[in-house]
C-alpha cells in the first residue's frame, strides 16, 4: 500500500502514559533498556526519583490488570514533573527500538511535549539538553502553573470549536480534521464542556490541572525563560518539522526560547501532517506508550486522498515486545521494508519453506 512512501516518526504531548508502561519492554528488549537506561543516567541529576523506579511501580502485574490502573492514579504518573521525563524517556527509547529494526525516519514531528523527544531522536537537541528542557519546565509547570486551568479534548472541527468558546478558554491544538483540544479556567471548561456534552459532541477532559498553549502561561514566560537559557539548538540530522512553526527546523532554533513558545503556543499539528503529507509522507509511526495521535493522522491522509499507513507501538495495558512486533507487523503489511534480523534469536537459522502448497479438501455433506 505505501511502498516507497517517506516515513515520519510522530511523537505525541501527555496523556499516552500508564502505570507499568515500558516495564515489561526493559525486561523484554535489549535495545530498549539500553537506551531507556541512558535516558535515566541524564535524568538521574536533575530529579529527585528514579526512572527504573517509577517504571517498575507496576512491574509483576498482568496486562489485563495494568490495562484498569489508568493513566496515573496514585503513583508518581500523577505528577506532572514526574510523568513528562518517563513519558520522554520511554519515547526516545522507543525510537531506538524501530530503528533497530531498520524503520528509519524521513521526518519527525512532535505534538507540544513530544517535540522535546522528536528534536532529541532528530539530532536537534542533545540527550543532555532535551533531559533539561523537559524536566526543568514540568518543573515550572508543577510549581506555578497547576491548579490554575485544564484541557478539554473536543470532538469537532477547529471551526465549529471556535464558535463556541467562552471567555477564558482558547484553542490550544488542532490534532485533525475533527480534532480539537481547547485550554483555559476551569470555570469555562466546566461551563463549554456542558454545552457540548448537550449537544451531543464527543468530549474529554484531559487529565491534567494547568492550561498549556493559553495566556496563562505567559504568567510564567521570564521563569521559563531562564531556566531554558542554557539550551543550546544543533542542525538536525534528521529532519524536523515544527508544529509551533509550521516548518522545517534549521540549525539553532530549538533553543530556550523556542520551548518557551512551544508551551505557549498552539499547537499546530495538523498543519503539519497535511504539509508532510503533501511533500509525500504516507507513512506515519506514532512513537508513543498509547496511540493518542493515530486517528487523527489517518482522517487527515482520508481527507487528502492518500493512501498510507499509520501505527501505534505499544497500547494502555499492552506493552511487551509482542505488543510492538504486532505494530512493526502492521507496518510491514503495509509495504515498509523492516529488517526483522533483528528480533531473530541467534544462532536460530533459516528454515526452508515446502516447495508446493498444502492443498486440502473436505468431504463433508454440506
């Protein structure tokens, strides 16, 4: 279906993470923990827990048990400055892991926080900086943005949302065609998301107590400001498309300022998948714990009559290596070359198939 299509690897903001994601992965994959396990060595001096730790919270558990734990309950997930560093390491480890099987990306795109890791697999942050950038900025978040606002996930066009939004409350990311999350008080959330559940549209609130990509983050811009000073942009060695942009990222763009304007701003991802897709990206790999960002990737292809393939890697609850070979699986059905010698045991060899096929009737009296 997508032979010869360019490949982007999508990277979405919260709402993908689960108690015990990764856990099984760590145990499971080589490559991943490796990787998983330098995330953690440039996390280690900035935070006051450990990865392994929170990943492990859960670890021993079934998956069916783990699919009813949530998105954070009690655990450290809940807190905001504690799950967008697992969330960042679990996704960059997992980059690691498709390209080990040689899915390589063309372009990535991120979706607000996801933008830290996609600018870390693209070359254009260091492993070091994007690790400061997203701990130093939860960190902001946590001390002096939460409990002041939400996030509403809204089913319906970016300009029917408009229409409705009371004072207080804004746009904060256009995911697809029928895809809208808004931002703002809790008071006018309370009061839109009544409106609309009347009506009938399909609405979510997004589990978390601060108001990302509104005017309420401008309360904490010269803090943001300069705790980010220190990072410092590369040119990326793959190429990174911006959803604050809307464009491809040069050399030193990604700076302190940038990340600032990446919580500030919308987020303007499907611009940004419909301008990947018109460059002639078919093929769409969301990098995430959770597929949050896969239907709307796939009713943007719909609406630009293309045809192409979009996948998860791991699903809430289900997050082994057989979960992810399920999606490198879809992936190939679809018509992307995948070097599966890397998932083969060692020493386990090449077994030749018969040289006819099994042909077989039955006799039964119908």
């Amino acid at each position: 279906l997508a032979s010869g299509g360019r490949v982007a690897f999508v990277f979405p903001g919260q709402g993908t993470q689960w108690v015990g994601m990764g856990a099984r992965l760590v145990r499971e994959s080589a490559v991943f923990a490796e990787r998983l396990g330098e995330c953690a060595r440039v996390l280690e001096p900035l935070v006051d827990w450990s990865l392994w730790e929170v990943l492990a919270e859960a670890d021993g558990l079934a998956d069916g048990e783990l699919a009813g734990v949530g998105e954070g309950g009690g655990s450290l997930l809940g807190r905001v400055d504690v799950v967008q560093p697992v969330s960042f390491a679990v996704m960059v480890s997992l980059a690691a892991l498709w390209r080990s099987l040689g899915v390589e990306p063309d372009a990535v795109v991120g979706h607000s926080q996801g933008e830290i890791a996609a600018a870390v697999v693209s070359g254009a942050l260091s492993l070091e900086d994007g690790a400061w950038v997203v701990v130093l900025r939860s960190r902001v978040i946590a001390g002096s943005l939460a409990g002041g606002g939400g996030m509403l996930s809204v089913g319906l066009s970016v300009g029917d949302v408009v229409g409705r939004l009371p004072v207080g409350v804004s746009v904060a990311a256009v995911n697809g065609p029928s895809s809208v999350v808004v931002s703002g008080d809790v008071e006018g959330l309370g009061v839109l998301e009544g409106v609309l559940v009347g009506e009938g549209v399909r609405v979510r609130r997004v589990a978390v107590d601060y108001a990302s990509h509104s005017v309420q983050v401008g309360l904490v811009e010269e803090e943001l400001l300069r705790v980010l000073a220190p990072v410092v942009g590369r040119v990326p060695e793959v190429p990174f498309f911006s959803s604050v942009l809307g464009g491809w990222v040069g050399g030193g763009v990604v700076d302190g300022g940038y990340w600032y304007r990446n919580l500030r701003e919308p987020v303007l991802f499907a611009d940004a998948v419909g301008a990947l897709v018109g460059e002639g990206f078919s093929v769409f790999v969301e990098v995430s714990a959770h597929p949050v960002l896969v239907p709307g990737v796939s009713e943007l292809l719909d609406v630009a009559g293309v045809e192409g393939v979009v996948v998860g890697s791991l699903r809430r609850g289900d997050g082994g290596l057989d979960r992810f070979l399920r999606s490198v699986g879809e992936l190939w059905v679809g018509g992307v070359g995948v070097d599966w010698g890397g998932v083969v045991p060692v020493g386990a060899g090449w077994v030749d198939l018969p040289t006819y096929s099994f042909q077989r009737q039955r006799y039964w009296l119908d």
